[in-house]
C-alpha cells in the first residue's frame, strides 16, 4: 500500500475558481487546522535557516597558535542587523522557498474563504505571483494573519486580523485600479497584465 504523498504547491499552476459547497462547509474547520499546521511547519524551516550562521572567513597570515582577533577583519566585516522577514527583502531561493509557502495559504485558505466573486468591480489574476505588489500584500496579510491566529494572540486575535488586515488588503489588491486592473473581470474571460510602473527618476534628479 503505498504512502500518501503532499505535493507542493505550484505558483505557476492556474487554480480553477474556488467555491465551497455547503455539505463541506462542516470540513473547513478540519481544513483550516491542517492549513495553519502546515504554514507553521514552513515557519519553523524558515526560521532554522534564517539562523544559521555565515561561515568565517580564513585568515592566512594569522598563525595557527593565535587565538586573538585579526583587527583588520574586524573592520571589514559588515554590520548584520536583524534580517527582514518581508518576502521582497528576500532573493534567490529564500524567495522562492517563501512564494510557495506564501501560494499554499493563498490556493488553500484565502481563496476558498475570502476569494469572492469575480467582477468588474473586483478583478483578480490567477497570476498574482507575477505582480509585485499582489505579492507583497498578501505576504504581508499571511505574516499577521500567523501572528494573529496564535494562541497567544488572545480571543480578539481573528477579530483584529479580519478588521485591521484583510479587509484593508482586499479593498486595495482587488480594486477597479489596483494591480489586477489589466487582469480577469470575468471567469469566463481570464487574463493577464502586469501593468507599467513610472520609470525610476537617475541619480541627481533630470536635468
């Protein structure tokens, strides 16, 4: 009998519109849970490698007997102050690794709770991972929302979230303007286009 196995999930797989029966809707409080375990699990591998440390580098004129510091290494070093766990503050594969984690809770959690319909009035994109500013939002809304969902955060904790975060988030992301304006308006009609952002101003300002 073989083992079940938990597929990633993939930012560039285009979900089909989410709806949740009402025969299910006794299951979504078992779904939740098993979501929010999940994005936790993620967590806690983020953070292990966010922790580790960055190897020293070799000095190869110190002698070997030399326990002292090299003063001019010292003054090379560069000051490392908290990492940010802002997911544009990250590159290369920690990106990566943070977008499919990010993608798992939007497909599993936010879409199927809070995705509504779509319209002219709220457009969306199934490729919201190609927008700059879908990602930031949302990664930003899954930060406080695994803040804000913890034990700790108290009885009034969701409460804060719905009010303080998701609903600010949707108002912006899904606005006639916003960054799915060139997007979908309607199921039946997917689309999608990053739109042109002003180009950045030179060193100096124009002349």
């Amino acid at each position: 009998m073989s083992e079940p196995t938990t597929a990633t999930p993939d930012p560039g797989a285009e979900p089909e519109p989410f709806r949740v029966a009402d025969e299910n809707l006794g299951d979504l409080a078992s779904t939740l849970a098993a979501t929010m375990a999940e994005v936790r699990q993620h967590g806690v591998i983020l953070d292990r490698l966010g922790s580790e440390p960055e190897p020293e580098p070799p000095t190869s004129d110190a002698p070997a007997d030399n326990a002292g510091p090299d003063p001019e290494a010292a003054d090379t070093t560069p000051d490392s102050g908290p990492a940010s766990v802002f997911i544009l503050a990250l590159g290369g594969q920690k990106y990566a690794t943070e977008l499919a984690a990010l993608a798992g809770w939007v497909h599993y959690l936010f879409l199927p709770v809070y995705g509504r319909e779509i319209s002219t009035t709220r457009p969306w994109c199934a490729k919201w991972y190609e927008h700059p500013e879908a990602v930031a939002r949302l990664h930003a809304l899954w930060l406080a929302w695994q803040q804000l969902t913890d034990a700790e955060a108290g009885l009034s904790g969701p409460s804060t979230w719905h009010r303080d975060h998701l609903d600010q988030t949707l108002v912006h992301l899904r606005a006639p303007d916003g960054p799915f304006a060139a997007c979908t308006t309607s199921p039946a009609r997917p689309t999608h286009r990053v739109l042109a952002t002003p180009a950045p101003v030179p060193a100096g300002g124009a002349q």
